[in-house]
C-alpha cells in the first residue's frame, strides 16, 4: 500500500486535533499506524505524533494527505512548494492553492516562509529575491506572478485549545443561543474593549439598527473616548445618523416618543441631500450642520471609516464607495493590525468583514436574529463569539461597563 509519515506538533490533544486526524483517515478510507507520541506535560509543552497514513493507491493517499494538512499535518519528507506563472492579470493558473484564515507557511528554498496578510479564499504569490509569501485575491494577482500550486510544501497551523482558562473568547465553541448570560458576557467585552483600546486596534462594523433602536449616543460615546479606531458601515447608517442629528428621527420616527412624524418619511431624503449639497460628511462637520452622532464623531476624532455601497442605497451621501471592490480593499486595508472585531447588528458587513480576517483576530458578533451569528461563524469566521441581544439594550449596557471601568460618570 502507499504510504506517507506525517507530523503533528502542537495542543493537538487539547484542540481535538489528533483525533480529527485520526478520523479523518478512516472517514476516507485509510489506515494508519502511530509511530510516535509525545504528550507536553506543561501548559506551555506541545504534544508531538508521528503517524503512517496507509491508501490503496497513490491518488487516494495524495487525497488523503490533502484533508489532513487542514489540521496541521505536515509530512516528514515534505516537498518544496510548486508554483507556476500568472497567466494574467487577475487570472491564476489551473489547481492553485486557495488559503484558509489560518496562519499558513510555505517551503521556499529549504525554508518554511509564513504567508502574509492571510484570509480565507486567496491565492499565494511568492516573491523569491526577498523569500516573501504573500496571500492575494485572485483580480490582485498580477501576468507572471509565481503563484502555489497544490498543496505540496504547504503548512497550515489551526486554532489550538490553549490551556488553562480562555475567558469568553473559548476554543472553536461560541454555539450560538440567547440564554448565555449576557449581563456577563457585555462585562467581559468591555474588559476586553479597555485593554484593546490600550494595546490593540478595535474595528466596529454597524448596521443602521444601531441608529433605528436608539443606540446612536452609546456609539458616539464610545467613538469619542478611544473604542473605536475604525467604522465600517453602508449609507444608511451614517444616512441615518444625520437624520437623527437633523431632525430627531430614524426612518421617519421620532427617536425619543417612538412615535411617526407627519413628513418624517422624507427626512432620510432630505438629510442625504443636505449632505451632498455641501460635498460631503467633513464639509457638514466644517460647516457647522453636522454637530453630533456617529460621523460627526468619527470626523473630529479622526477615526477612519468605510461607507461600503449597495444596490439599495438612496442618494448616496458622497462619502459612501459605490464601487463595491473598491470597498472592500478599503475594508481589507484598515483591518491590518486589527486585534478585536465588534460586529453590530448588521448581516452582510459582518460576513464580508469576517471573509477579510486572520482566525486569531478576537471577534464579537451582536445580532437579535441568531441566523446572523450562525452565517457569520458557518461562512468561516469559527473564532466569532456570538451574542443574541437587542443592540438597542446591549451597547446602553456596554457603555456602563466601560464608564465603571473608566470610573466616568460622563
């Protein structure tokens, strides 16, 4: 029978990894042998297995090989990595590699090189003058770039369980269910926010249900004191956001009775084109219309912000990217260096921003409709943490949190 030794190194008991290994194989109907274990017996020791994978023919066990690698299974004798050139611009050659989220390493010139800027759903280009691997979307991809091919000499590292006490952020178990306790859980997050906001890069993704359910002061507030480094969102938010800053509404309705206002369904429209008469969010801000909210907050505190487009929008304001590949390599620009992701009731943005991040990147996801959360983490965000909550009642409470941390009674 063919046959390959392979390697596994790491909190692979405690991940489950092994045994995912070792299912896999028979699952795919191999057998293997374990010719070497070693447990770490610290917290900080890694476990190490050496084990024969066994197929019935060359292209069972190439297949074989290929499932395993998912795991971090890396062969003894492994290969170096193939590549092949770049057919054309935005064209990669037949059978290249696609990326996983996960840190991923490839062997070039006897050495193991990591790829850079890692995401899910790209294709390596490799630099060979300076020995760099980097992960690129397909249109990216320029004529005669060495591109992977294969998997041979390519090493992936999965989330591992480490041990001891993992806080809300536990290994590749964030089910997602309204009964966890939340008061809890909002505690834990702006323990998390405060430290992030010290030593990290925290990135807000928001829907206009921010606005709609009366949490636009809790946002500005955390925007104004350091929470929020940068603002992903569409045109409705920051449409609505001026519309609360004009006229009191959202969508037409008042935001402090709750109640319709006659005319109120025109204010939307109405806020737009103030904003495109005077060219954009800054020059309202500069002229004085714009005088509170969400935007006006990001403006004068220089946080950054992308207003991605959509089919749905009315106007847009000027600031919104209506090219939606333009958008996103905004989106994919800012997130480098990102260390915490707070995702707020908003579908679409948060599963285009998880597409965009590194699986260690600490994610939050806050939706009433527990599908968002399960989408989010099925579409290969698995570290997310999801919340089922109101966003109307969860940021008022994340606020109070942070000021008791921050001893602010603001």
């Amino acid at each position: 029978m063919p046959e390959e030794i392979i390697e596994l190194k790491g909190h692979i008991i405690d991940s489950l990894i092994l045994s995912k290994v070792l299912d896999t194989i028979m699952e795919m109907g191999g057998d293997f042998e374990i010719l070497e274990f070693e447990v770490g017996k610290r917290k900080t020791d890694p476990s190490y297995a050496k084990i024969l994978v066994k197929a019935d023919d060359p292209d069972h066990l190439s297949e074989i090989i290929t499932e395993l690698r998912k795991y971090g299974a890396v062969p003894v004798e492994s290969d170096e990595v193939r590549v092949e050139p770049a057919p054309a611009d935005g064209v990669c050659p037949r059978g290249f590699y696609t990326t996983t989220n996960h840190p991923t390493f490839v062997k070039f010139d006897g050495e193991w090189i990591e790829v850079e800027n890692i995401e899910m759903d790209c294709a390596i280009v490799i630099y060979p003058e300076e020995k760099r691997a980097v992960a690129k979307p397909i249109r990216e991809v320029k004529k005669g770039e060495l591109v992977v091919v294969g998997d041979r000499g390519v090493k992936v590292k999965p989330p591992e369980r480490p041990r001891g006490r993992t806080g809300i952020f536990g290994f590749m178990e964030s089910d997602v269910s309204p009964e966890k306790p939340t008061p809890t859980l909002i505690r834990q997050i702006a323990e998390e926010l405060e430290e992030h906001r010290k030593n990290g890069k925290i990135v807000v993704v928001v829907g206009p249900a921010v606005i709609h359910a009366g949490a636009r002061d809790h946002l500005a507030w955390m925007i104004r004191n350091g929470y929020v480094d940068v603002l992903f969102a569409g045109n409705a938010v920051a449409v609505h956001d001026v519309e609360a800053s004009l006229f009191g509404t959202s969508l037409g309705v008042d935001l402090e009775t709750g109640e319709p206002v006659k005319g109120g369904h025109s204010h939307h429209l109405y806020a737009i084109n103030e904003i495109r008469r005077v060219g954009g969010l800054k020059q309202a801000v500069e002229k004085g219309i714009l005088k509170d909210g969400i935007m006006y907050e990001c403006i004068v505190n220089d946080v950054p912000y992308v207003l991605a487009g959509s089919i749905r929008d009315d106007g847009p304001i000027p600031d919104v990217i209506t090219d939606v590949m333009e958008a996103q390599k905004e989106m994919r620009r800012h997130l480098r260096g990102a260390t915490l992701v707070l995702m707020l009731a908003t579908m679409l943005h948060s599963i285009a921003t998880g597409n965009l991040l590194p699986s260690w990147v600490k994610t939050i996801c806050v939706d009433i409709n527990p599908a968002v959360v399960t989408k989010l983490m099925d579409r290969g965000t698995a570290q997310a943490l999801g919340i089922v909550s109101d966003v109307g009642v969860f940021l008022p409470e994340l606020v109070k949190e942070l000021k008791k941390i921050r001893n602010d009674g603001e």
